[in-house]
C-alpha cells in the first residue's frame, strides 16, 4: 500500500467536509474489505482515507413507514441477525447471511458494499428485487436514488466525489406475497455466485393471479440487474410452471455475463434461467402460504 | 507383536506450541536489523530485456538496495537440472520471471520501489501450449538446453526437457493378442499445491562470514547444496537452521528466492526477509503440471487386458529447475500401467518446455494426472465390454508375482482385497437411492518411500534420551512417529523422548522431507539408532553391576568416566521395495440434470497399509490427501490467458472449504509387511490419487456423460448433457 | 499513534497509514502467531477477534483497532492453561503444519462464545471461512465437537 | 485476448482513410487521449487517462503506424504504454480495415490486446467491455471531427 492521510472523523459532517475537500484523491472507508484489498494490490492510491467507522448514528436498523431502514454502517452480520429484518424481510436477512464468510460479514458494511457496486455481490441483487432506494449525503446536501440509478458500470457508481450512502430503505412486502433468493454456487461454498437470484411474487387479493413480480440478478453483467423482460412475462397473469419457465428464457434476454472462472458467459445465461425459475417457484409459493395466511 | 506406545493415537506432542501460536515459521523469524526483499516480475510470457533503470527506485526513502542480474554471479539454478537464473538476465520466458529484486525497511516500501523501477522489454514470440511446443518451427524456449548441468540426453525436440519411459513385454505384439483396442485422451489442470504457507525464507550473514538460513524448505541438507553451488560458496559457510513448514504437498523443496535474500543480505548487510505473496504463489510457485495423456488399451473379448501404451504431454513450463527426480520428469508417469497385469505396456512420458510457469513436485508427482487417465479409460472400457466397472478391474488386478512398470516382481500385493473391501464399505452392489445417482470407483497404488536419513541419540543424565534428527516438520507429525519409535525400542514413555532438530552442521547429509518416506528411511534411522543405544545401556548395566539399574544411574556412572551414551544410525534405502500400497476408493455423486452441478454424497476409501504407527496421524494422511484429490477433481484450477495465470488469488482458485467435504468411510487393511520400522508401509500419498477418476466415473454413472478433462465443472457436465443423445 | 489493547495489554503503536492489522500485531507488536495466507481476507489464517468479532487481520487496517480490543492466538490461553479448543485440536488431531491453526482456533473459540453447543452443520457454516490444507477438515470439526463437549 | 469491432462512419472512404492517417488528429477523437505528439514519420507519443471502475489509469506510452495500405484499405499499428503508479500497461496491435457500406464506410479494428501487471490482475473481461465502450466514443467523435451526424449507432460485435 501506498502512504495516504487517514483521517476518522467523528461526525458525518465533517467527514463530508474532509472528503469534499480532497474530492477525487479521496476514498471513504468503512470495513475496507473491498478497498484495502484494493490498496494492497496497488490499484488504488488515495490520498486520503476517511474512515466512517467513527461516524455515529449510521448503524441503525429501524422501521420506517411502511419500510425497513438499514443505516450504511451496518455490517453484513448485523443484518443478517437484526430481529427487525428477519421479521419483516426474511428474505434480505437471508441474502445477508449468504455472504462471503462470517469475518468478511462481520467487517462489510451495507453501504460499502452498494458504493464498491461489484456486480458479483449478493445484497444488491435482493435489494433490487424489493425496489430499495440509497440515501446519499455530501457536505451540505441530499439526495435519494432507487438502487437501480445508483449502478452506472463494473465497480461504478452515480456517486460524485465528496458523497457518501448513508442509508439504504427497503419497503415492506404488500401483503399476499412471498420472496426468495438463490445463490449458485456450483464450486465452492465460500466462492462468489455464479448466478445469484432473488425474486418477490406478489399475488392479487384472490390469490390466483400475479400482481407483480420483481427479478433481481447477481454476477451475469457489469451491474447488478432486474429483470424487465421475465417480470413483464408474470403481471397480471395466472402464474403456472410453464410461465414461470417463460420468464426463465426471457430472463436470457437481459443479462450480458463476463465470462470468469465461476462460468463462461453462454453458462450464466442457461444458469439465469434455471435459477430465475427456481427463485420464482419458491416466491410463488410463499406468496400462496401468506394468502392462505400460513406463515 | 504387541507394541506400547507404537500403534497408539496420541496427539500431536508439539501441539502446544501450534495451537498457542508460538511455533516460529520462517516468516515468523525476526532478527536485529532486518530488512525486506521483494521481487519485480515479468509482465511478458517472453521477451529480451533491452534496458533495466533502477535509478529512481534506489532514489526511495527506505530504499536499502535494487538489484539486476547485472549485480549478481552468472549462474544457473536447479534442483536437478540447473536452468533457471537467479534473476532474468537477457531474456524473460514466462510472466511472473523475477527480473529485479529491492529491499526496504518494511515490505510496503520495498512494493513501492518496485513500481518506480523501468524495464524495456523487446517482445519475442511465445509458445505456451505443449503440444504447439513441440511442432517443428515452435520457438524455442532455451536455445540449447542440452547443455544446462544435468540435462538429461535424449531430446527429440529442443523443447522437450526430458523423456522417461517404462516399458514390458513387447507392445506391438500385444496389441496383435488384442481382440478390441481402445483409446482415449484425457487433459489434467494446472493446479497450485494450496499449502497456506507462502514461501517465505531469511538470511543472515555473520561478522565471519557464516551464512544462516531459515527457510520453507523441506530438505535443508539438499538445499545447503544447492544454496553453495547458486551462491558459489563452500558448503561449509552454510548453514540451514530447521524451521517448521506450513504445508509442503512436494512444493517446498526449491531455493525460492534465497539467493535473493542472500545477495541482498550481503550488499545491505542487514539480515533480510523475503515472504511471498499468495499472488506471487499461483503466478510463479511450482504447480503440478498440466497433462494431455493419451491410453490405448488392448483387451480380449473376455475382459482381459494384454497390452496397452501411454503417451503423457507435460506442460513443464519455463525451467525445469523445479524437478528433483534424476529423470526430470514425474516419477508418476508409471502410474500409467495402474494396478493391472499388464504384460506388454509401453509408457513415454515428455515433460515440455513452454512459456509459462515452471512446474514442480506435487503431491504423488505425476500420478493424480495418470491415474484420473487410466481409471477413467478402464470405466469406459468396461462400458463397451458390458462389464460392471469393478468387475472388469478384478480381472486384470495384479497378483504376486506380476511384474510392475518399474520391473519389480509385486510381493504381498492386496489389490484384490482393497477392491473387495471398498466395494462393500461404499454398498457397490446396492441399488443407487435415486435417479441421477451414481457410483464410481478407481484404484492406485503407491511404492514406499526411499532415500536416506541420520539419526543420533543420547542419553541424558536424567535417563531421558535425546533424539537427533535433520528432518524439518512438514506438518505430517513425523517427529512425533519417531519419538514413538524411540520410546517403543527403548521401553521408555514418550515425555522421556525428546526431539532435538539439527541443523545441517550436525549430519553430512539427509535426503529430507518427500516421496511418502520419512516414517520409512527416518523410522528405520530412529529405530537402529535405538538399538544400538539400547545395546551401550545394557553393557553399562553390567559395569555398574546393579541389574535393573535406571537410565539415570547408568548415564550418571557412564558420565563419571566421561562418556556419554549415545549412538548415531545412517539409514541408506535407494531401491524402492516390491511392496507397495493399494487404494481403492468408491465415489457416490447426485448430478444436477438442470446445471450440471455434481455434489459428492459419500465417498469411500480403502487402503492396504503396513504396521500404523500413530493412527491418528495416519488417518490425518488419507483424509488431507483425499480432500486435496476432491479439490483437484472438482474445483482447483489455475486459469491462464495467454500464459497469464488469470486466478491470482485464493478467491479465484477455489480449495475446498469445510462445507464441501462429503461423507467419508475408511477402511485399513493392516498387512505387517512395510519396510519401515515395525513393518510400516507409507501413507501420505496413497489417498490423492485415485478421487478424481472415482468422481468422474460417479458422474459417468449418475448422468451418462464422460468428462475427459479435470475439472469436473458443473458447466462441463451441463453442456455435456445438453450435446448428448437423448 | 495509535492506542489499541491485545489480549489485555495496552499498547501505543507508531505505524504508517497503510499498516495492516496483522502487520502490525506480527511485526509491531511481535505477536507472530496470526499468520498472513491468502492476503485477500479468503483463508482466515490471519484471524483474530476485534471487540469479540471475528475478522480477517489482513484486509484490516491497524486503525481500524485504535481505542479498541484484539483477541489473538496468543491471547487464548489462561494461565498457562490451554483453551479447550486448544487441548481438543491437539487431542483429536484438529491440525498438522499448523499454519491455519491460529485462525481455526480463534474462529471456532468465537464460535463457542456464541454458540456453545453447535451442530455439526453449525461447525461447518461458522468454519467454513477457515481454510485447512493438511487435514481435510474432519479432524477439526470432530476437535470443535470434543471442545464443546469439554466445556463446563 | 483478441476481439474485433466495427463502427460506420458515414463519410466516403477516402475521405476517412486521409483523416485516419493523421494520428494527432484521430488520437484527439479517443476518449482520454490527452496529448499526442509525432516522435517521427511513423512513431508518435502520448499520454491516456481511462477509468476501469475505480482504477484510474494514467497511461504514457507509443503508437507506431507499422503499416499504412492505401491500395488494401489497410492499416496496422502497435500501441505500447505503462502506468508508472500502478505498475502495469497494456500491449496493443490494431488492424484497421476500411470497407465501403451502403451509407460511408465500415471501421472493422481487430485487436490483439495484452493487459499487463497488476492492471490485468483486476479483470480482463471488464477491459474488454471497456473497449466497447471507449469505441462508441471514439466513433462519436471521429463522426463529428469529420462534421457528420451519425446515421446509425455504431454496433460493436465480438468473434
């Protein structure tokens, strides 16, 4: 690593003041997985560092109307056990715990891992999928994106030099429906996905047809992705197992893999649609368990 | 016989110190003063270097000093055959090449330095691929590599490091018996050992003059050697203090960067450090080599195999500087002839020269590659005969008597009793629990371990005794065998048995750590070293005159005329015996008709084995080994573009975690007949060879597709499935 | 200069920005026993625990423990009296080269702490980020089963 | 790795051929160049900044024209530049192929492109789409350099 300024400061405010000052020769820090291995590999070369470990207030996971509000500093271990989400969204509970390994979740922070934006990630494939929005701060200002608008490209973000993420907000589930989310790891357990799914289906109030459905996709482009094309394929229809293989192929469509050693990209197309239909399989049926009222 | 201490499972002894961090590793051996080295790498598979500028690397605050090839001796580096510079002098042969090497004041600074440091290459042509290599008008790797110190002679092409060839009967007469021919082709990955442990080496060099080394080296004699012959040094102003190895798996017997850490102590004149990254690791360590190896079989109709030939193609890499054997090749080529009777067999074996990462020892050198071949081929044989895969084995298997590729008569062979007890261990002959299901099975069989070993022991005043011995501990728990060993001969308790490493000014020589020999050749060395101190206590027991006297009392009385009771043991064992160890394990896989993805339900293991001297120890053998054959099946791959190694870290080449190990069954069959101490056979690399082939003949089974290639991904199996005829 | 307290010392360290915490536990504070593997957070042999949380010492900053708590290897036994984790990893063959052991044995010991009776499939799930090259992993949950079993 | 793209440039081919002879002129039209200066009648220096994620390179390197065929259409040239900070660089041979296309002339670049050090350590297929990406612009500009309006989006393919 390079020799850089390291600075923790002990509030938000003035750690957008040092991170606006440096601008681009600056980097925020929080659990630093992604950006020290970074540093260690001499890609990177900050200037300066502003940690956020000591910021307070941003470690919060707390219900909001009709949402669960992560702050940006919770760890990945904190959201997988926080009593609050797994009540609420199971589903990103388990998202969470599907991460890395325990040290890596106990040190990777929920807005870290948005900011790092690798398309190889499993939260924001969730996060997607449940139409999460990121609360961003930057000295003297806010703004809110849907996650969707914050990923620009491969490890690229909308977010200009002096902004941080300070929360990300999850709307509840309506009633009537059911979430999964599938992580394919073909190698090893510890590895990245090959493909990594989450699905919400939910169903209209008799219990038979789909209102919505919402696909997000992990590790099969430069983004993490929704899936417009297998989504259009379920609203307003009678959700059967030839239609949920339907929304698989049309799920091909949208993704545009790199090849890796997890796959070749022709494999995490095929992959896409066999865990599409796999992610919505297990939606669906949560869905019919919550209108038949079974928890 | 029954034996007290031989044959029980007593943990580790110097486990203390490994569970409480204290055990000092070679990275972990720090002196006054000491600095760090790092090493500049090629970016170029191949390439002649026009210009090196150091000059604003030296210019670094912290900067101690940049070394070029320009600043070191002109030779040649090996372990057998000495091709490999020290660093890169007018050529670059494959990406990760060391061209220049800086030391710092701490290891960040030294990194720093390397950045500021400018190489102009000219690039030449390259070849990585081993069979492009060897086509006429490939460019050459070495211009004349016939005449690098120990190049062996035969070389059919200028690319080609070595030929080693096994050979019985008469091949084309055999294939005349042959009422069907078979053959088939089969690819094996580049694949790193996966010890955890980065090379790491320091030296030190003292106001006289005395070079002191600690190093990751498994055989410190060896080294000395080497260390004398790269630094042109006598051997005698060398010396290799033992350190503890954190896993070797035949990847830990090289010079590494010592030199460099040499060269550098010297111009600095601090003791430096050098620590390898896991990068560097999987770019530029010594992996197995990768294999292309083609079987062809001849059978008769009635199952019967009479003659077969094999033609290995091993991407060696760059140098062959990496290889031990004599031969400069893989021992495990002869594995190609596998646990059958095969009266005309004709094995060639071409270790080849490429643009790409030297390849070295791994565990059961060469033989993972042969025996996922020819258990692979022996299923698919026994398919187009209408023979169940086991049976077709039990006709061929060899017997006392049948000659093996190496030429020796087998004697107290067990293969067929190995088979039988896999069979049955793994419900062989049960109807599989579902559809998707299959069964595999694959067979080895391993020599044991020869070379030579120097033990010494004492008895101390107190009536303990002293063991002496230059073997480094690889992780294996060969120090604590021999203390038992020690303890059992002379019927004292293990505390009364201490280790005591050497270093190398204590023996002339010891052919260290590797080939499944330590508990043969350093349990033989402990054992009449033993003996023949048992023998001095037993006539000082007469001088004294008090029968039944204590150790203590006649170590004392010996003292009292100024001797000491001690006895020293050089084991010599150079031909390897006509035992060997039979292994046969049984795969049960589920495939995923949807992806392709194969998980391992169970997995079964057999092995025939000598005298178990410490079971516990012996059991941590076959499970490691078996684990690290479930990895190179499944999962371990060092993906290259171009000669570039693409997975340059351990979250790209994957090793199986705790969570990917399968159901597991062993089953010894003890058979007294080793030639090690108390009749002990070898272990430690009877288990990693035959996973694959039993896996891939599982996954045959389960889903009906045959993959021909290691390893055995989820997506080979999936497009596999998807070409097959329905 | 930062402050941190390992294994119930407190120490004042002058280190560079870029310092690792395991640099700075191995070379600062000369507590080797945490070992580098991997580098990239993968192997878990740099494992040690920050205010009783397990993470990876090498993608972590020195920093990050300024003003906090670090368990290491070193820290484990008391009194000259070994863990139980530590008496069952030598018992029932829990390692070999013993490169990985410090990291084995400071995860599974966090995971006693939590956890003081787990399943097996519970072992494998907290474990899984530890990385073991000798044993094949056996001997090491069966170490992990016998410590639990141990404890008072 | 080696991938070939195509982009139309609707401008007669001789038109874009001379245009495309002068390096400094066309250097100006890749995204990031940031200075471009002949060394001699074939070789010219330069300097490139580009972003693969949040990897910025600061690229100094050479460009040699090894072979300007105007009878074929034909040229090939050899780009070779490092990054003094990062340690690393990247190795380029392009061939430019100029095919007449209903409307102007179709840009066909096959390149034989060898990321080097610890740049190539982070992902060759991520710098691959980069190429794309860095060609749409490049195409851009090179259209409104030449005054053009494009008359359909470039579409890069892969073989």
């Amino acid at each position: 690593m390079n020799a850089f300024d390291y600075r923790a400061p002990r509030s938000l405010d003035e750690a957008l003041a040092i991170l606006q000052e440096y601008g681009d020769e600056a980097k925020a820090i929080a659990g630093g997985t992604a950006l020290v291995t970074m540093l260690r590999q001499r890609l990177l070369r900050p200037a300066c560092l502003v940690s956020l470990r000591e910021v307070p207030g941003c470690d919060r996971v707390e219900a909001t109307n009709g949402a669960v509000r992560l702050g940006a500093l919770v760890t990945h271990r904190d959201a997988e056990l926080a009593p609050l989400l797994r009540e609420r969204l199971p589903v990103l509970a388990e998202t969470f715990r599907r991460v890395g390994t325990i040290r890596i979740r106990h040190m990777g922070t929920v807005g870290g891992a948005l900011a790092h934006a690798d398309p190889n990630q499993d939260p924001p494939v969730t996060l997607l999928a449940l139409g999460a929005r990121v609360e961003i701060r930057q000295s003297g200002g806010r703004r809110e994106l849907p996650l969707a608008e914050l990923f620009r490209g491969y490890y690229e973000t909308a977010l200009e030099p002096g902004e941080v993420i300070t929360a990300v907000s999850v709307p509840l589930l309506p009633p009537a429906s059911g979430a999964s989310f599938i992580k394919f790891l073909p190698r090893t357990v510890d590895d990245y996905a090959t493909v990594a799914v989450a699905a919400t289906v939910t169903l209209e109030s008799d219990g038979e047809r789909c209102r919505e459905a919402r696909i997000g996709l992990g590790s099969v482009g430069m983004t993490p992705l929704r899936s417009p094309s297998a989504e259009a394929q379920l609203a307003g229809q009678r959700l059967d197992e030839s239609l949920l293989r339907a929304a698989g192929d049309a799920a091909r469509a949208d993704v545009d893999p790199l090849s890796d050693h997890r796959g070749s990209a022709a494999y995490k197309r095929e992959m896409t649609a066999v865990m599409v239909v796999r992610a919505l399989t297990q939606a669906w049926e949560a869905a019919r368990r919550a209108v038949r009222g079974v928890r | 016989m029954a034996h007290r201490i031989v044959g029980q499972p007593i943990g580790r002894l110097d486990g203390i110190e490994k569970v409480s961090g204290a055990t000092r590793y070679s990275a972990d051996v720090t002196l006054p003063g000491l600095v760090w080295g790092k090493v500049l790498r090629s970016p170029l598979p191949h390439a002649r270097i026009i210009r090196i500028d150091t000059a604003m690397a030296r210019a670094l605050p912290g900067v101690l000093a940049v070394l070029t090839a320009r600043d070191l001796p002109d030779v040649l580096v090996g372990r057998r055959m000495f091709d490999m510079p020290v660093l890169a002098r007018d050529r670059v042969r494959f990406i990760g090449e060391k061209v220049a090497v800086a030391a710092a004041l701490d290891p960040d600074i030294a990194d720093e330095a390397l950045a500021l440091i400018d190489v102009e290459y000219e690039d030449l042509p390259a070849v990585v691929d081993a069979a492009a290599a060897i086509e006429d008008g490939a460019p050459l790797v070495h211009e004349n590599p016939g005449a690098y110190e120990g190049a062996p002679p035969e070389r059919p092409h200028p690319n080609v490091q070595s030929v080693l060839r096994f050979a019985l009967g008469d091949v084309e007469a055999g294939f005349r018996e042959a009422d069907r021919i078979f053959e088939h082709t089969f690819r094996t990955q580049l694949a790193h050992h996966g010890y955890l442990e980065p090379h790491a080496g320091v030296v030190a060099i003292d106001h006289d003059g005395r070079v002191q080394v600690w190093a990751s080296n498994k055989m410190p004699f060896r080294l000395k050697e080497l260390l004398a012959h790269a630094l042109q040094l006598p051997k005698g102003q060398i010396r290799v203090n033992l350190t503890p190895i954190g896993g070797d798996f035949g990847g830990k017997g090289s010079l590494m960067d010592l030199p460099l850490a040499y060269h550098l102590a010297r111009v600095t004149g601090r003791p430096v450090k050098m620590v390898m990254s896991y990068a560097e690791e999987l770019m530029a360590g010594n992996p197995r080599h990768p294999s292309i190896i083609t079987v062809r079989t001849g059978v008769t109709n009635d199952g019967r195999i009479v003659a077969r030939r094999v033609r290995a193609l091993f991407n060696a890499g760059a140098y062959a500087a990496f290889k031990p054997a004599p031969s400069v090749n893989l021992g495990g080529a002869g594995m190609g002839a596998g646990v059958y009777r095969i009266p005309h067999l004709a094995i060639e074996s071409l270790c080849v020269y490429t643009h790409s990462i030297p390849c070295g020892h791994a565990r059961s050198p060469g033989e993972p590659q042969m025996v996922f071949a020819g258990e692979s081929h022996m299923d698919m044989i026994a398919k187009e005969l209408g023979l169940d895969p086991a049976e077709f084995r039990r006709r061929n298997l060899l017997a006392d008597g049948d000659r093996l590729a190496n030429g020796h008569h087998l004697e107290h062979g067990r293969a067929k009793e190995t088979l039988e007890a896999a069979l049955k261990a793994s419900d062989w002959s049960r109807e599989k629990p579902g559809p998707w299901i299959g069964r595999g099975v694959a067979m080895t069989h391993r020599h044991i371990g020869v070379g030579f070993t120097n033990a010494h022991v004492r008895l101390e005043s107190k009536g303990t005794v002293a063991l002496v011995i230059g073997l480094p501990d690889t992780g294996t728990g060969a120090h604590l065998v021999l203390r038992q060993i020690v303890a059992e001969v002379l019927d004292l308790s293990l505390d009364e048995v201490q280790v005591e490493l050497a270093t190398t000014d204590t023996f002339e020589t010891d052919s260290g750590v590797g080939g499944s020999r330590v508990t043969h050749t350093g349990g033989r060395a402990a054992y009449h070293a033993a003996e023949k101190l048992k023998e001095q206590i037993r006539a000082e027991a007469e001088k004294v005159g008090t029968p039944g006297a204590s150790f203590a009392t006649i170590a004392q009385a010996a003292a009292r005329d100024g001797r000491t009771l001690e006895a020293s043991y050089f084991y010599d064992a150079r031909a390897h015996a006509a035992v060997t160890s039979f292994t046969a394990q049984v795969a049960e896989v589920a495939v995923d008709p949807q992806t392709g993805q194969v998980t391992v339900r169970r997995f079964t293991t057999a092995h025939d084995v000598g005298t178990i001297i410490n079971p516990l120890g012996h059991q941590g053998q076959i499970e490691g080994g078996l684990i690290q054959g479930l990895g190179f099946a499944l999962s371990e791959e060092l993906g290259t573009e171009d000669g570039r190694i693409s997975t340059l870290s351990l979250g790209d080449f994957k090793l199986p975690t705790v969570a990917d190990i399968p159901p597991l069954t062993t089953v010894l069959l003890e058979d007294l007949v080793g030639p090690g101490p108390f009749r002990a056979k070898a272990i430690g690399e009877g288990s990693i060879s035959a996973v694959a082939p039993a896996i891939a003949n599982a996954v045959a089974d389960a889903c009906g597709v045959r993959i021909l290639d290691l390893p055995i991904t989820a997506e080979k199996v999936y497009f596999a499935l998807r070409e097959k005829p329905a | 200069m930062i402050r941190l307290t390992v294994n119930g010392t407190s120490h004042d360290v002058e280190v560079p920005s870029y310092r690792t915490l395991l640099d700075c536990l191995r070379y600062d504070l000369g507590l080797t026993g945490s070992k580098e593997g991997c580098g990239v957070g993968v192997c878990g042999a740099c494992t040690v625990l920050l205010d009783g949380k397990m993470i990876s010492s090498c993608i972590a900053l020195a920093a990050f423990a300024d003003g906090r708590e670090v368990t290491t290897i070193e820290g484990l036994a008391e009194d000259e009296r070994l863990h139980p984790v530590q008496q069952a990893f030598i018992d029932f063959g829990g390692f070999q080269c013993g490169i990985c052991t410090p990291g084995q044995v400071v995860a599974a010991k966090a995971l006693l702490d939590t956890n003081p009776n787990p399943s097996e499939a519970e072992i494998r799930e907290w474990m899984l980020g530890n990385l073991c090259r000798c044993t094949g992993y056996y001997k090491i949950v069966e170490s992990i089963r016998a410590a639990a079993q141990a404890r008072p | 790795m080696t991938f070939t793209q195509e982009c139309l440039i609707p401008v007669a081919r001789e038109r874009l051929w001379d245009f495309l002879m002068d390096v400094p002129a066309v250097g100006r039209c890749v995204p990031g160049v940031e200075r471009i200066e002949a060394v001699d009648a074939s070789a010219y220096r330069g300097g490139l900044r580009i972003g693969v994620g949040p990897i910025r390179l600061a690229l100094e390197g050479t460009i040699t024209v090894e072979e300007a065929d105007r009878e074929a259409w034909r040229a090939r040239m050899r780009a070779e530049a490092n990054d003094r900070r990062l340690g690393g660089g990247i190795r380029a041979r392009l061939s430019l192929t100029l095919v007449p296309a209903e409307v102007g002339t179709r840009v066909r670049i096959d390149t034989d492109l060898a990321v080097l050090g610890r740049i190539g350590e982070f992902g060759q297929p991520v710098i691959r789409k980069k190429a794309d990406t860095l060609l749409e612009e490049f195409a851009r500009n090179l259209r409104s350099a030449l005054a053009v309006h494009p008359l359909e989006p470039p579409t890069p393919e892969h073989r």
